[in-house]
C-alpha cells in the first residue's frame, strides 16, 4: 500500500473512486503543481515507466512459429526447410523467453541511467525557494481579465499551510480581503499545490 500518489489535475483523479479510495485507505493524493507544466510530465513519464513494465507481464509474449513458411520455401527447399529440426527450433524458443526477462530489465536500467543523467543536468539551473510553514508569500497572477500595463504580476499575500519539500510545492491559505464580485476564500487552503517558481516571498 503506497504512502502517497501523485497525479495529474484531470477530473478523473481529483474527484470521484479514486479520491474516495485514497481517503478510505489513508493515502495522500497529491495533485501535480498548477502551471507548472514540468510537474506534469514528471507524472506522464512516471505513469509511462509504470505500464512500460506492467504490459509485456500482463500480456503473453506472441512467439512466431517457426512453421510459418512461405510456399516458395517449400517448394524449392530452402535451407530453412530442410535444416529444420524440432529439437533445435523448441530449443531456440525456449533460450529466447529465458533472455527476454533479462532484456527488459536491461532496457529499464539503460531508461533510468538516462533519466538520472537528464534530471541531474536540469537541476543544475534550478534555484530552489525553501519556504516554511506559516511564512508569507505572494503569488503569479494566473488570470490576466482586468489586468493592465502596470497591474502588478503578483497577487496576495498568502501564508503556507502545507510544503511538499520533495517536490518544491506548497499549499497556501487566502488571506486576501473579501471581493464582492467574488466568492470569499479567506482563510480557505488551496486545494492543489503550487509550485515555488510561482511564489516570491512576501515582506510587510
């Protein structure tokens, strides 16, 4: 039973079975960071790794039989048909399925060096903004209806209820005052994630 799944923001994830599900069995549902489209391949890539290794173990593998002959084959005895032994072609078959377990594992291996090797470089330019529970911050504005020239890009404050260090996310509550055009959410948690590139820290 996993400690945690991490997601993408589809409505089939963020509501419904699944979120029930986690709910009932104490599992943390954590959403991907909204805009922030790097967290969301990391979810695509990961589910993508999953299958990868989940189907060829689900579906039996197909093995072309070595019978299958084209006429002309047969006609003008080819040496496939008259070298042909049972004993060597079972033989054959039976070294390939014993290899194949080892290929896949190779594959993944040479998949995850790869992928080490690519997180490592794009870490490098990664300047990562620890924040802590309780601190303020301000926030990219996401919707642009309103806003002019000289509207500033950042919107809040915000203070950080929950930090999701192993992803550099951060749940945040409202503390802005209450618009009449809008519904009240001060005081309210966000109900997914942000990501640090999006916060700034806020000084009063």
């Amino acid at each position: 039973m996993p400690n945690s799944i991490i997601t993408d923001n589809g409505t089939n994830f963020t509501k419904g079975a699944l979120t029930q599900y986690c709910s009932v069995s104490g599992i943390r549902l954590n959403l991907a960071s909204v805009a922030h489209s790097q967290s969301n391949g990391q979810v695509e890539r990961a589910n993508g790794l999953i299958l990868s290794g989940t189907k060829p173990r689900l579906v039996e593998p197909l093995i072309r039989s070595p019978e299958a002959v084209i006429p002309t084959d047969v006609e003008f005895d080819s040496p496939r048909v008259t070298m042909y032994t049972e004993a060597e072609a079972k033989e054959a078959r039976e070294d390939g399925v014993d290899l194949l377990e080892e290929a896949r594992l190779l594959a993944l291996s040479r998949s995850a060096i790869y992928h080490q090797g690519l997180r490592h470089y794009l870490s490098k330019k990664i300047k990562p903004l620890p924040f802590r529970e309780g601190d303020l911050v301000l926030r990219l504005v996401q919707e642009q209806t309103g806003q002019h020239k000289l509207s500033s890009p950042w919107e809040g404050p915000f203070i950080v209820s929950k930090a999701l260090c192993d992803r550099n996310a951060y749940y945040l509550i409202d503390t802005r005052k209450t618009n009449k055009r809008k519904r009240d959410t001060a005081g309210e948690e966000t109900t997914r994630p942000w990501n640090a590139e999006l916060l700034r820290p806020f000084y009063s």
